[in-house]
C-alpha cells in the first residue's frame, strides 16, 4: 500500500478544510493510500514537515491557502518560501497573488527582490501555457469554436427568457 502525506492548514481561510477532513480521507484510503494527516501548527510548519517527513512518503498532498502550498514548494524544492511565492505566483500568472506577497514583505527588501525575481522568471512560462492551452487544445480537440460560440449565445438567451 503507497504511503501519503496529507498537510492541512485549519486556520486558512474559512476553515473548510476541517469540517471535510473525513470524507477527504475516506476518498484517500478508498484509493488505496495509507495516509499520515498532519495539521499546520503555526508559520513555516509545512515545509518543516515536508523537508523533515516527505521522503518517507510516495506522494504528499497539502490543502490551504497560496502561503500552505508555497511552503509546501518550498519544503520539497529547498527553496526559500519568499522564491517558491514568487515563482508560483508567476507560473499561474496570480497578480493578485503577488502584490498580496509584496505587501507582507515590504519591510524587507531582500526577501522582496526574491518574490519578485521568482515571479519574473515563472510568469512569461504561465502565460505561454495559457496561451498554447487556449490556441493548441481545441485544435487537438478538434472543436468548432465558431459553432461553440454559436451554443453558448443560444444558451445565454434562453437563460435571460426565463430570468435565470
């Protein structure tokens, strides 16, 4: 039986996490995972375990907010968390996301050049994959994005007919 790491942050955002902790991993062990749940206990705690427990596990898995995955990142790569923002920031061309980091680190402009540079160098690579995502798969696909275009206008005037 494979052996997976499940890291949780019950603080991030609404907590929503905790209360479906169960079912998630029902869905894990149904998959045939022994699973490790671990829940975050304070800032820099996910990387902790990830660099410290990861490689006893064959997969590990975390759930919270961008600063758990970017610990988490952070932990398997042996970057520093202020870069791993930074570059997965850029890579899913979150901006938001970015000058959210900005603003936490403006007290520090060695930790803020890394957030920065991590994103310079990840976001021309997240908008190329938007890109050849957008132009590439329908044609793989072989969609007809006219008579896609055609249905989706059919579909939002039916849907204003009926108020919805």
């Amino acid at each position: 039986m494979d052996r997976l790491l499940f890291i949780y942050n019950p603080t991030s955002g609404t907590g929503q996490v905790k209360g479906a902790l169960a079912p998630v991993l029902d869905v894990f062990t149904k998959a045939g995972w022994l699973t490790t749940s671990y829940p975050t206990q304070c800032k820099g705690d996910a990387a902790r375990v990830v660099r410290e427990l990861g490689p006893r596990f064959d997969r590990v898995i975390c759930a919270g907010g961008d600063g758990t995955l970017s610990e988490a990142v952070a932990g398997l790569t042996g970057l520093d968390a202020a870069m791993a923002v930074g570059l997965l920031s850029g890579a899913l061309t979150t901006t938001p996301g970015f000058a959210a980091a900005q603003d936490a680190l403006a007290f520090n402009d060695a930790l803020l050049a890394e957030v920065s540079a991590g994103y310079a160098i990840a976001y021309p690579f997240g908008v190329i994959g938007v890109v050849l995502f957008v132009q590439v798969v329908p044609k793989l696909l072989k969609a007809d994005i006219a008579r896609e275009r055609e249905l989706i206008r059919a579909l939002l005037l039916h849907m204003k007919e009926r108020g919805i």
